[in-house]
C-alpha cells in the first residue's frame, strides 16, 4: 500500500509568521524581467509552500529605480496612459518624462500588472517598497540582499 502524499495549503496566519523582506538593486536591470522577479517574490512563488489563494509572499524593497533600463525603441516610443475623470481626460506620458518625474511609478506600473487582478494582489502590492536612489528607510525589517 503505496502512502498518499498531502499537499499542504498555508493559512493566512502561518503565511504571515514566516515574511521576510528582500532588498533588490534595479541598476541596470531591464524592465520587465525585474518586475517579473519583483511579482514572484511578492505573491510566494518562490516558496516551497505557496499557496495561491493566500497572501504568503515576502516583502521587497527596490532601490535605484531611476537607474532601470528598457530596450529597444521602448524609451522613445513607451506611452503611460491615464484618464482624470473629466471629459476628454486621457492623460498621455511618454517613458522619458514619467522615469524624469515618478521612476517609481514605471516600477510599480509593471509588477502590478504581473499580478493578478484581484483584491489579493492588492494586499501583495502593499508589500513593495521602492525607492528612486539608493538610500531607504527600512533597516529595521532586516532586508536580505538578492543579487538577480
């Protein structure tokens, strides 16, 4: 009689006992590779016990996001789009002016859009941090250092 292997599922408190928080440099890194590593650290998939339905993902702390790179003609032709709500709102900014202005925001933008769209991903986008130099004010989560 073979022995039946259990998958184990986290619960929303055992997830939060085990979070950690790392420390990512963006210098020279290309967009959306950094943000896809970004977005599995943050929603647990880098986890043996990651459970998709429970928040069980660690922290991330970004530095030195005004030095991330795109390739291609994505720096001359890269539009970031947004609507104020009044008629005829549509907002267009192209990539250099936004990384001049908001390098974190171009950040933000790409992970967000390499979680789900859910409340959940709300919860997991919560725990990104990012910073346009290289200085934070997080010393006291104990970052860990991870070169990608």
């Amino acid at each position: 009689m073979r022995q039946k292997n259990k998958t184990t599922l986290l619960t929303k408190e055992e997830a939060t006992q085990q979070r950690r928080w790392f420390l990512l440099d963006a210098t020279g890194k290309t967009l959306g590779r950094f943000a896809s590593e970004v977005a599995q650290i943050l929603r647990g998939r880098h986890k043996t016990s990651f459970t998709p339905h429970v928040d069980c993902g660690d922290g991330v702390i970004v530095i030195n996001a005004n030095k991330i790179k795109v390739t291609g003609a994505k720096e001359a032709q890269k539009i970031y789009r947004y609507h104020t709500g009044a008629m005829s709102g549509l907002r267009e900014v192209p990539y250099r002016v936004m990384k001049a202005r908001k390098p974190e925001y171009i950040i933000r933008h790409a992970v967000s859009g390499m979680l789900p769209q859910s409340r959940l991903a709300g919860q997991q986008l919560k725990k990104l941090r990012i910073f346009a130099e290289d200085k934070h004010d997080l010393q006291a989560q104990n970052p860990i250092v991870v070169n990608i």
